[in-house]
C-alpha cells in the first residue's frame, strides 16, 4: 500500500513510500472516521506515521493540529522533521517557554507542537488573547501516552487532555509503547474497540532479546561507573567485532563525555577493530563537527549525543551512525524518546541518575523499556539485544519489569490539590458537583473503577471534599453560602504562575511580613531566601564536593535554619545575581536551578505586587534580571534597555554609565566612546529613551518650620519617558508618611504634611519604583530644619 495511493496529496509528507504492516491496519481508524484512536505499539514499528497520517487527515478538512511531544528537545527535532509538511505549505510552530510566542503565528499554525507542561500553562491562560489559540484544535496527537504513569509530569499531562477536550473537544490520537493495560487509557478517551489497537512484539521489525546483568557494587559511585562501564562494553564487545552497532544509555551530559572517552581507550586496549581513521573522505567529514572531543573520538567510531550539542553536531553523529560510520554511541535517555536510532546491542549503564531539583532518583520504568526498544536494525539484523546493568539487589525488580512490563497508573492523586486549584481559578469549577464532573473527565476516574481498593475509589467524594476544605484553609479558594467555590486572587496567582500550594502559602507569609508595620523593609536576602525555601526545591540535595564552594559564596551571611539543599540553592542564587561568577563546583546543577528561581521570581513578583507594594515587587524584579543576566544591582536597569544583555550591560557600567539615565545623558556619541558600535549605540539610545525616567519637583517646600507649626505641601512628580505602572513612597526620617500606586503618565501631585516635630531637622524622601521594570527606585531628599 503505497502512501501517493493512499493520501496523493500529501506523499511528500512522509519519509517512505509504502506503508508497513501495522500502519495499514491502523490506516481506516485513522482515515475513514473521527472517532478517537488509541494505539499501542512496539518501539520501532513506525507509530510515527500514525500521528502523520491523522495529522493529515486534519489538514486535508482544512483543520489544526496539535502534537504533543513528551520532552522538549523532541519539539525542535519535530520541527526540523516536519519541514516535509512546510514544503507542502503547511506551517509547523513550536511553542515552548524556552521561545518568545508569536501569538499570530500560532494562531495561524497548521500544525503546533508543544510539551504537556506548556499545553497546560497555556490552557490555564486560553480566555487571554495571547493563548486563544489552544481553543481552535481539530486533532490532538499524544505521542508517548504512556507518559500518564511518569512521577512528576503524568498528572499535568492527564489534567491537560482533560481540559483540551473540554475547551474544544478535539480528536484524539494517543500513541504509546507496548502497555498490559491499553484498554483503561482508551475508556479515557472513549476511544471504541475497532479504534484501539494492540500491536505486540509480532510487529517489532526485529526480535528482542533483553536481560538484566549485575556488576559487584563498591563504596565508591565514582568507581561504581567505570564498573558498569566495562560491565556494557564487555555485553556490546561480540557485536561490534560482527560489525555490529552498540549504543550505552548513561546518566548525564557529562557521562556520555567521559564513558566515550575511556570506551575508545579500552577498545583500543581489547583490540576491537574500529574506527575510520584511514578512511580520508571521513576524515574531511569530521571537521564539520564544532566540539573538538567529538570530533577526536568519531574518528575511533565512538561518539556521544546529548541535548547540550549543537544541531549541527548533533544531526552529523545521528546520520553516521545511521551509516554504520560511529559504531559505538553512548546517549542520555532523550535519544530514546526522540530520533529513530536503532542498534545491534543496547545497553543500559545506569539506572539511577542525578536530578538537579530532585537529588538522586531511580530511571522510571518507561524510560527503560523505552530505550531498550532501541535494540534491532531492521534490514540489517534479525534479533536485537537489550541489557539492563544494576546492582544485584535491584536485578529482580527490572527482570519484573521485562518479564510483565508497566500498567499505566494515573498520578493525579499526589497533586489533586494542585490541579483542583488550576480548575477552580479558571471558573470551569464552581461546586462539589462541578469537581466530580472535572473528575470523570480524568484518567484517574477510569483507572479508580478498574482498581477500586488500590484507589481507594469508594471514598472519593471525601477524598475531594477535604481537598476543597484544604484550599479554603490555605487561603486559595473561598466558599459562599450556596456551597459555591470561588478561587481568592491567592489562588488565582498559584495558578497563573504554576506555582505548588506550599510555595505559594511561602510567598504570601512574605507578602504579610512585608506589609507588617512592626516588621523592617524587605531586602534582597529576604526574597532570595523565600525562593531558595520554595518546595519546587525541596528535593535538591548537596554533595560533599560542593559545601566548601556553597560556603564561600554563603560566608557572613545569615542563613538560619536552612537545610545543605536550599544552601546549595542560595549560594547559586547570589552568585549569579553578583556578576553570575558561580563557582565551579556548583556549575553543573546551576542552569536549572536558575532557569527554576526565575520562574519562582516572576510569580513572587507578582505577589508582591498585589499584596505588599510597588517597591517590594521592584525589588524581585531587580533581582530577576540580575540573576538572569549576571549583573551588580547599581547596573541593572541597563538590561531594561532593549538591545543591552549581561556584556553590554557590564561594558557600559565599566564605564561609568550604570543607568538607563546615564544613557540618555551620554547620548550616541558618548556610547560610541564607551565602546559600542555607531547602530548599536543608536538602538541603545532610543531604548533608553522609551523607558520611564523620573524627577521630582518640590515646589515652594520649606527650608524651615517652627516647632508645633504645620504645612501642607505638594510635590510633583514628572515622568518624562513612556508610561508606566508606578509607586510611589514618601517617608520622613526613614518613617514612611504615605505611598501610593498609579500609573505614572506625565506627573503625579503627591502632598505632603510638613509638621513641625520634637526633632533638630526633618529629612523628607520621595521614592518611586516600577514594579514590572529593574530600575533602580528614583529616590529625592529634602531636609526641612525644625525651629
């Protein structure tokens, strides 16, 4: 069955020419009706295909499709494969939160492609004009549906489908590996039976023959992995002497590295035959890879592949490997989910690995399964081999998990608060009744009526009641006397910015603290320990290597009760807010936990805003953009400038320009001296120019006041550049007198009380903050003498 027979106008759109076994008998499910489809399949028997054809079937009625990707890094490999669909004029747009959203675009998209935790932040905001588009799907792809069963992201993808269906009701394409218990997930979609398919082993391309080997377990894990390490080359050594294809499955970036490293030494030692180092054509090839100890090992026919290479680098190792050129791959778990890389031999060298926010956690079951499916090479052998390499202790659970697989479960219940506030603060929920009918949308629903005891499914209407009664307790949700449910702007807030409860719960208790008159103002530590607290972090841990360097960047200052793991968060923190110079112990973990605290910042920004004051929330926005661009707080208004990042931000401050104000007053030809290029210093200019630039007129105040006497005055403040959001703060002797919030446009008449008090001399203080910008607050004095 040749696809130009099948879909004429859509050939182009797909990488073969004629369709396998398991895609034509998946094929009139897919074309011939508009029910929902469930398929689960083996790893390599060609699911892919089945997402296109559905994705074309919507494209040929004139509808949107949306494909749900299970990681992020597959959305990009996605996009470049799918250039086949803009070739045919249909457009492809990736929305991720690593990308500015064009929301024109996305609304325009043919085909969108997001990850589920971006899908449900964008459902949560679907009433906005930014995110409307999520309302107009005809067909939604869940590729990897099995994914409802991992720890932490399964109940965000299974509350987001739920929501999708209710919003516009699409159809329904999931996709999933081999699982016992396809039947629950299709009741979930109310998928029918001549729509659900089981496609066992018989359709793997090629035989899989997996197992479980034991290595002798030490003291020291760093030993531990060269154990394991000749452990899986001593497994891939027959195949690669056979011309076999070996790919090791490794914990982290940084392993890929160094295994490949130390597999071309042994290999080299073993005298395996490898390698094209004769080969001068290879050669020339390699010099087109930009990571030098990438290019050095391919030419022994060892490579690695992670997320942190480029494309290039990346595209160039997959497609060599393709070609039998890298005969020996070692890959963390995303090439499992992602590009279709199969090998003679695959290995799994560990099963543990270190999560920067969760410590060390055990690979989940499906990510195993997942890349042991990578094993065979169809058209080039006839069995594939999968190895799992553990401790002896932990042998009998994965050859459990071979032996039976994984029931898909659902994992809503560990954050049924959570999500229950999500629903709330949307309004789709609005009584006791409302959340059972939100609940029976769920797999959670299915998956209580198949396992009724283990679910404790007889005492779920309790179970949801005392969930209402812990977010009203909180302060996230209010009751009326009809029994109505009503989330508070507390709830509303955790929502928006995907906040946990106790995170939120953390950042109200400072918010109060702020505004509390026996409490001093808030400073920068205050707020970076209210992040490096938040329970998003609760699960970093320390190790022993990075103390010194955590208290070096901690030394003198006061962290009270804070356990190793919200040190270790802090030390990052401050580091990257001074001059971003983290120490290099903390290095491999800081990305994420900043890429996390800038999130966690946003949202505290935002609450400070509603529930303390403007300058509260300015100073969370300063210390968002320091920790973001690396930069001293006297020079963090220059990265308001459009067009100034960390280095134009640090040339400039070095020159004595530290504010978007010096800017202006320097104008182009003094950015030209401070060494900025003549278009650039004009961008920076007029970037200067549109921000919100403050001064303060004090009119006829007085230079003096007689003790007893007063005066009411009234001070001007002028903004002379773009409008914006505005507090404004006047204090005497450090007290506060008045504050004000407005949106500042061209001035703004505050009075004052001038009175003559029990004091020498009175000094009066105006301060104005943007909360939504990293200015520096505009602060003016005047002293007013008591006679």
């Amino acid at each position: 069955m040749e696809v130009a027979e099948v879909l004429p106008d859509f050939a182009d759109a797909f990488a073969f020419e004629a369709f396998n076994r398991m895609q034509r008998e998946a094929l009139p499910a897919l074309l011939e009706c508009e029910d929902n489809v469930v398929a689960s399949a083996p790893t390599a028997s060609g699911k892919t295909a089945l997402a296109e054809l559905a994705i074309c079937n919507a494209l040929a009625d004139g509808g949107t499709a949306l494909f749900i990707a299970p990681l992020r890094a597959l959305t990009n490999e996605k996009e470049a494969d799918w250039e086949r669909f803009e070739s045919l004029d249909y457009s492809v747009y990736v929305v991720t939160g690593e990308r500015d959203l064009n929301p024109r675009q996305a609304a325009r998209a043919d085909i969108l492609v997001m990850t589920p935790e971006k899908l449900d932040s964008a459902t949560r905001k679907h009433d906005s004009p930014r995110y409307g588009f999520v309302t107009d799907i005809d067909v939604c792809v869940i590729d990897e549906v099995h994914l409802l069963d991992a720890e932490r992201r399964g109940s965000v993808l299974e509350v987001t489908v739920s929501r999708l269906r209710r919003l516009c009701d699409p159809r329904v394409v999931a996709l999933s590996a081999t699982m016992p218990n396809v039947d629950d997930v299709a009741a979930w979609l109310d998928a029918p039976p001549d729509c659900t398919f089981v496609f066992g082993d018989e359709y793997r391309p090629v035989d899989l023959n997996a197992g479980v080997k034991t290595y002798t377990h030490g003291e020291n894990t760093f030993a531990d992995k060269y154990r394991r390490l000749y452990r899986a080359l001593d497994l891939a050594e027959p195949h690669l002497r056979e011309d076999g294809q070996a790919l090791v499955f490794v914990a982290s970036r940084q392993d890929t590295v160094r295994a490949a490293e130390k597999a071309r030494d042994e290999i080299a030692e073993r005298d395996v035959e490898m390698g094209a180092r004769g080969d001068y054509d290879f050669h020339t090839e390699t010099k087109r890879l930009e990571n030098d100890t990438l290019r050095n090992s391919a030419l022994d026919g060892v490579a690695f592949h992670h997320a942190g290479l480029s494309k290039n680098d990346k595209d160039l190792i997959e497609e060599w490997f393709k070609q039998g050129k890298i005969e020996l791959l070692f890959s963390t778990s995303t090439l499992a989910w992602g590009v279709n890389l199969p090998a003679r031999c695959v290995v799994i060298r560990d099963t543990k690995y270190h999560d920067p926010l969760e410590g060390e956690v055990d690979m989940s079951p499906l990510d195993v399964l997942q890349m042991l499916g990578r094993a065979g090479r169809p058209g080039y052998d006839d069995v594939g081999y999968g190895w799992v390499v553990c401790d002896t202790a932990d042998a009998d659970k994965y050859r459990r998990l071979l032996r039976d697989g994984k029931e898909i479960e659902s994992r809503l219940s560990e954050s049924l608060p959570t999500h229950l506030n999500a629903e709330i603060a949307m309004g789709t929920i609005t009584d006791l009744d409302d959340v059972m009918e939100w609940l029976e949308t769920t797999f959670y629903y299915v998956r209580g009526q198949s396992k009724p005891e283990e679910y404790d499914f007889q005492h779920l209407r309790r179970r949801v009641r005392d969930c209402l009664e812990e977010l009203v307790d909180q302060g996230f949700v209010e009751t009326g006397e009809d029994l109505s449910v009503e989330a508070t702007p507390r709830g509303v807030l955790t929502s928006t910015y995907y906040l946990r409860l106790e995170t939120a719960a953390g950042f109200a208790a400072l918010c109060d603290h702020a505004v509390d008159d026996d409490s001093d103002p808030l400073e920068a530590g205050d707020v970076l320990q209210a992040v490096a607290t938040a329970t998003e972090f609760d699960s970093v841990s320390a190790r022993q290597s990075e103390r010194d360097a955590i208290s070096a960047v901690l030394v003198g200052q006061e962290t009270g009760d804070l356990d190793a793991g919200q040190r270790k968060v802090l030390a990052i923190l401050r580091s990257a807010a001074n001059n971003g110079n983290t120490p290099p112990d903390l290095r491999s973990d800081a990305w994420v936990i900043r890429r996390n605290a800038l999130r966690l910042l946003a949202a505290l920004r935002a609450f400070l805003e509603r529930f303390a004051t403007p300058h509260d929330a300015n100073l969370a926005r300063r210390l968002e953009a320091r920790i973001e661009n690396g930069v001293s707080d006297d020079a963090v208004g220059l990265t308001a400038i459009d067009g100034v990042g960390p280095g134009r931000a640090s040339k400039l401050s070095k020159e004595g320009l530290a504010t978007p104000g010096d800017v202006v007053e320097a104008g182009v030809p003094g950015l030209v001296e401070a060494g900025l290029g003549d278009s650039i210093a004009e961008r920076v200019y007029e970037g200067a120019q549109t921000l919100p630039a403050v001064d303060v007129e004090w009119g006829s105040f007085p230079e003096s006041i007689g003790t007893g006497e007063n005066t009411v005055c009234e001070v001007t403040v002028r903004n002379l550049g773009e409008p914006a959001k505005a507090g404004i703060r006047v204090t005497v002797n450090g007290i506060e007198m008045t504050a004000t919030t407005t949106y500042l446009r061209e001035s703004e008449r505050v009075p004052i009380g001038v009175f003559g008090a029990d004091a020498d001399e009175l000094e009066y203080t105006v301060s104005v903050a943007f909360p939504e910008e990293p200015l520096v607050p505009a602060v003016d004095s005047r002293t007013v003498a008591v006679r």
